[in-house]
C-alpha cells in the first residue's frame, strides 16, 4: 500500500508533542450530515439569512426552530464515522492533543474525543435568551413538544434559542481564547474537512504556521489554505484518517 506520509512528515510527526486538529463540516459529511458550502450543501437549499441569525429567531421563531428540530433530530440518530474514531485514538498517541472543531453536532464527543474545543457551540444544548438557563436535550424536547406553535419558552417566559453561534454573533469567549493557545502552541496541525472560509477559525492553521507547526490538510478538494499547508492529503477524511492512524502506530511500534 502506497504510503500517505513523506519522510519529513513522518519525522515532523514523530517528533511532535503538541497536536492541535482543526475540523469542519467535511468529517460528518461521511455520517450523512449535509455541509455547507459543497453542492449538495444546507446553504444551497435555504438561505443563512434566512434561518440562521437572531433576527430571523426573534421574527419567525416557530420556523427557526422547527428547522433546528430538525436538525437536532438527524444529528441525535447520527453516529461518528471511521475518521472521527481514527482522531480518538490518535489523542492517545501524543502528550497533548485538542480538537477544534466548527461543528455543531458533537460527534467528537461521541466517538470519545476528550479534549474537545466547540468554537460554534452545540446544537444539544439550549437557553434562554432573557435568564440564560441552560437546558440539556431532555427538558427542552419536552418543553417543545408540549408547547403550543412549537415556540419554545423558559419559566421566565423569555425565548429558548439553540446554543449555536449565529452569523453576526461573537465566538464563545474561552473556547477562543483556548482554541488561539492551542493553535499557536502547536508543533503538529491538522485542518480537517473545512473550508477555512468561516473567520476567525480559519485564522487558525495561519496562526499554527507562523508559529513553526507542521500544517497538514485532510480534504477531497483544494482550499483557500491548501497552498500555506505543508502537505495535502486528497480524499475523505472517513478514508484518510484511518490509513494516517495505522501508518503513525506503525512506524511509533518500530
Ligand atoms: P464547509 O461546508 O464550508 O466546507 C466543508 C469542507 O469539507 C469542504 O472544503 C469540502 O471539500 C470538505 N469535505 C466534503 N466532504 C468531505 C469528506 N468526506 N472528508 C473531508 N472533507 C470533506 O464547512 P466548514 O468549513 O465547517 O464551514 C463552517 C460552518 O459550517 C461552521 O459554521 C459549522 O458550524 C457549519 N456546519 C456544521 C455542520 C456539523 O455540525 N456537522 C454541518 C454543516 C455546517
Ligand atoms: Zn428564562
């Protein structure tokens, strides 16, 4: 089997300690959630404007939500992939090792990913847009279901909105400023399955190669980044990551 990696990707790899993983939609495309930008992705069929921003909440929040529903629907049935595995088990190989991920669907956590950045929140969780009580799945889908025109609300009667960050609304802060740590102190960076087109997570693998890591991108197509990167590895990251996992235990073993 051809191998994936050079000889001066094996020895960067190898002597790296801190890993740092950048993903997007691309490593769920493979458990059957759509993308956004590909062209069978979300954003052909419905406008963001439409959908995903506080105002369209706050005017149409029936629609809103059902649409979040959803989604939460799919992405509750939804299981990780071969490549979210490989990530799992590639935390075990290095002294330190994060993901930062775009997604909004958990399926890190799920595989067992520890060490999980959510930069775009998570569409499980929910609250209130006036208290800010947080509700776990559970208590929300039933406050769903109960509720009359499928307008979700809080004891305090305020709103109960996804825990997703909408566009023109800012990053969670911590989760920033952790994923910027991470990324800066970083000799070996992945940037997995996005389009490194959504600001400020597309600064990321920018901020790893200024500071001296060894930038690998996992992606069936070029990107934006493709050019900054160190190495391209071209396919899916169901079908990579694997191959990547077995070739880096190989070599660790010997
Ligand atoms: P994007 O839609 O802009 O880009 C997806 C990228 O994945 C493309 O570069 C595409 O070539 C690549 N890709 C497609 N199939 C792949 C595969 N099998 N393996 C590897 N790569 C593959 O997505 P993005 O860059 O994550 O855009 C950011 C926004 O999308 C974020 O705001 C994020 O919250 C949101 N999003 C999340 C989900 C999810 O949670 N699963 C789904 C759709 C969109
Ligand atoms: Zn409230």
């Amino acid at each position: 089997m051809k191998e994936l990696l050079t000889s001066i990707a094996k020895e960067r790899i190898y002597s790296s300690r801190k890993v740092a993983i950048l993903t997007g939609a691309g490593i769920s495309a493979e458990s059957g959630i759509p993308t956004f930008r590909d062209k069978d992705g979300l954003w052909t069929k419905i406008s963001p404007e439409e959908m995903a921003n506080f105002d369209a909440f706050y005017k149409n929040t029936q629609i809103v939500s059902e649409w979040y529903q959803k989604r939460r629907e799919i992405i509750e049935h939804t299981l990780p992939n071969a490549g979210h595995f490989a990530l799992r088990e590639l935390e075990h190989l290095f002294p330190s090792f994060h993901i930062i991920t775009q997604n909004i669907d958990g399926l890190h956590q799920k595989a067992g990913s520890e060490k999980v950045i959510e930069l775009h929140g998570n569409i499980m969780r929910n609250y209130c847009i006036d208290c800010k009580k947080y509700y776990e799945l559970d208590e929300f889908e039933s406050i769903y279901e109960h509720t009359e025109n499928h307008i979700p609300k809080c004891n305090c009667g305020g709103l109960i909105r996804p825990d997703v960050v909408w566009f023109g609304e800012q990053l969670p802060r911590k989760a920033l400023e952790k994923a910027f740590q991470t990324a800066e102190e970083a000799d070996l960076f992945f940037t997995i399955g996005t389009s490194a087109y959504v600001r400020p997570a597309a600064d990321l693998p920018i901020i790893a190669l200024q500071n001296g890591a060894y930038v690998i991108e996992i992606n069936p197509s070029k990107t934006g980044l493709t050019n900054f990167t160190h190495l391209h590895l071209q396919g899916k990251s169901g079908e990579i990551l694997p191959k990547l996992l077995e070739e880096i235990s190989l070599n660790l073993k010997q």
